[in-house]
C-alpha cells in the first residue's frame, strides 16, 4: 500500500467531472486501498479519487469504524435539512456549516463490484454528501455565503503557500513515529 499526495485547492483536477468506472479492476482494488491509507494518514472520514488526482467516479469513507467503498455512486433519496460544519483534505485549516439533507440513501458498487445501498444520517450523511460533491467538481466552501467565502478565501490565500506545488505530501504513522524517536536521541 502507499500513501498519495492530496491535491489542494488550486489543482484543476479538484473542478472536473470524473468519469464513470466501467470495470472493478485489481488496480482499482489497489487504489481504493491507498486512498483509506491515505485518508487515515490525514485523520479524514472521507476521500475522493480526484483528491488524489485520480478522474474515477469512486470514493471511500469510514465513519465510526465503518469504512465504504463507493463506486460510481447515485443518490436514491435525500430528505430533510442539517447544517453541520464541515472542513476539506484539500483545503486545510477552512471549516464551515453547510447545509445539506438530513438523511441520504446512496447506491453504488463496492470493492468487489457488487451492487450496495446505504441508508445516512448525521455524520455519515454529510460526509457522503461531500465526497460525492467531489465527484462533481464541487467543493464545501461553494455553498458558502459570498462574505464568508472571501473569509474562507483570504485563510486559505495564505495557507496555500505552503503547498507549492498544490499537492499534500502526508507522512506514515510509522515514519512520524520513528522521526520523534531521531529528535529524541
Ligand atoms: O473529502 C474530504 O475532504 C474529507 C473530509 C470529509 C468531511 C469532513 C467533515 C464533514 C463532511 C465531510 C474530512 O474528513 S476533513 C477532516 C475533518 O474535518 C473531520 C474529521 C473527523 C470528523 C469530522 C470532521
Ligand atoms: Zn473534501
């Protein structure tokens, strides 16, 4: 397994539509499990393919211990209204309320390529809600209003600066654990 680099706000792959999966592949497989690598790495609950510049219409979540695979993902029914915060791998350091629906059944194919529906609420229900706005090109921060935006907008001016390169490089727990151990010594 590996972990990705996180494209942040700034990549245009974060703006396109992703493509549609025609076929659950071994490589897929591999990706999917690099992406809840790397989503662990980064203390997520959430991760879409092109926030580690991948165009498959595919995403992956663990909320409460309860990690999902979804591809191609289609929402059956969304009810209701929340507003919860929320904040983005690819834009660090911005949080929000959004407004979204309360409860969302989605379906989708998981790992193996096999037909699932899941039935979401709460936290699972905004965070299924905003990964696959990913898959759309859309980002939490366009539902804000236009003041809290330039705010939003004006944070992250000066967070962007340090990702040159308008990717996240994350480190292992393995890696982070042994470079404490080198500082120790
Ligand atoms: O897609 C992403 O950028 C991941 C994002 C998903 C998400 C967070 C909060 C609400 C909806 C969707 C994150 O995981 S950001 C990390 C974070 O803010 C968070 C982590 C644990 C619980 C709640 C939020
Ligand atoms: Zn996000």
């Amino acid at each position: 397994m590996a972990l990705l680099d996180i494209h942040v706000l700034g990549s245009p792959i974060l703006r396109e539509p992703t493509r549609p999966v025609d076929e659950v592949t071994d490589e897929l497989r591999r990706l999917v499990d690099d992406m809840f690598e790397t989503m662990h790495a980064a203390k997520g609950i959430g991760l879409a393919a092109p926030q580690v510049g991948r165009s498959e219409r595919l995403f992956v979540a663990d909320v409460d211990d309860n990690p999902l695979v979804f591809i191609n993902p289609e929402i059956v029914l969304a009810e209701g209204k929340a507003k919860g915060e929320e904040g983005c791998l690819s834009i660090p350091e911005v949080y929000g309320d959004v407004e979204r629906a309360a409860r969302v059944v989605m379906r989708g194919l998981d790992r193996e390529g096999a037909p699932m529906e899941v039935d979401a609420t709460e936290l699972l229900a905004r965070c299924l809600l905003h990964e696959l706005d990913h898959l759309h090109g859309r980002l939490f921060v366009d539902y804000f209003s236009l003041l809290k935006r330039r705010s939003a907008m004006s944070k992250w001016e000066k967070e962007k600066a340090k990702y040159p390169a308008l990717r996240r490089a994350l480190i292992s727990p393995k890696d982070l654990a042994d470079q404490h151990n080198e500082e120790a010594l």
